[in-house]
C-alpha cells in the first residue's frame, strides 16, 4: 500500500491593511528578509514575499485587501521559531523596543513561548521546543529572568506531574509509528 500523502505546511499568506507597516514589522522584529514584492497579475494586490529560510522563497505572503475589519483577526497565530531560550529572551527585548508591551510568555510543555500581536492585531507567537511532550493545551506562565537551568528543571517539574508526560524522543518515536515513518 502506497504511503499516505500528507502535505507539509511550508508558508501562510495574510491579509493586511498597511503593508508597508506590516513589512517593517517582521523584517525588524521578527527578522524575516523580503525575497520578492509585487503587484498581482490575476489578483488585484500587492504582496510582499517574506523567508528567514535561505531554501524557501517565502514563508510569509503579506496581501493587500484586507476586507473591513471584523472584531478580532481571523488569524489564531504565525509561529516563528528560535534556537535557545538566549533568542528567546533576545527577541522578547526586541519585541519591548519596538514598542510591543503586552507580552506573554509561556511554557506549553512542549515549547517555552511569547506570544504578544502584530501591528494589525494578528497574533504571533516566538518559540523554541523543549525536551519533553504535554499533551496540548497546557500552558504555565514562564519566566524568562530564570536561568536556563531553572527553566528546564521547573519545567519538568510541574509537567511530570501530567500523565501524558514523556520525554521528546518518546513521543516522536510513537509519531513515526503512527505516520508509518521510520
């Protein structure tokens, strides 16, 4: 039997109001560098393609044309992820000196998070995975002034005390298996 097709999210696209703004936003904040812009040919927008990936010509399409705002972004979150709970904290300062204040950090087990939204209230999230699985949702408030080590140690701590806790590689290993992957 033929293995499953399972296409990889690799980009998301937006909708965005000033895309000026937006473009300066995750080019400075977020660091993203802009690959390509545009104007459509069978779609009446400006785009600019954004990537922090140098095989990927875009992860991040911003579009002109957002539609009358609704109460709320219909966009939960764009993750972006970062090596060391060091860039962590880097780009929770940098997200401070853009102007950005409400700031939640978190730890969902699984991941050390901030999550705080972008000039057009979309929600972004900045992450790095942890050595262990919770099973989702959970979410402690972190605290970035811990040390490395203390963040680690709480959080195995408090996640121990869940069930469904295990240690990374467990969990991949059962995700291989269940996706036929070796």
């Amino acid at each position: 039997m033929p293995a499953p097709i399972r296409p990889q999210l690799t980009h998301a696209g937006i909708y965005v109001d000033d895309i000026k703004t937006m473009r300066d936003f995750y080019v400075g904040v977020i660091g993203l560098i802009e690959t390509d812009r545009g104007h459509g040919f069978t779609f009446d927008n400006d785009f600019v393609f954004m990537s922090a990936n140098p095989t990927i010509h875009h992860q991040l399409i911003l579009a002109t044309g957002r539609k009358e705002r609704a109460r709320a972004s219909t966009v939960n979150q764009l993750s972006f992820k970062v090596s060391s709970l060091a860039e962590l904290r880097a780009m929770e300062r940098r997200v401070r000196d853009y102007g950005i204040s409400a700031i939640r950090p978190v730890s969902h087990g699984n991941a050390w998070s901030i999550y705080f939204d972008d000039p057009e209230g979309n929600g972004v999230e900045i992450y790095l995975d942890t050595p262990f699985h919770t099973a989702q949702p959970h979410a402690d408030k972190l605290d970035l002034s811990k040390s490395d080590e203390e963040i680690v140690r709480w959080t195995e701590e408090v996640c121990a005390k869940d069930p469904t806790f295990t240690k990374v590689e467990n969990w991949n290993a059962r995700m291989r298996d269940a996706l036929g992957k070796e």
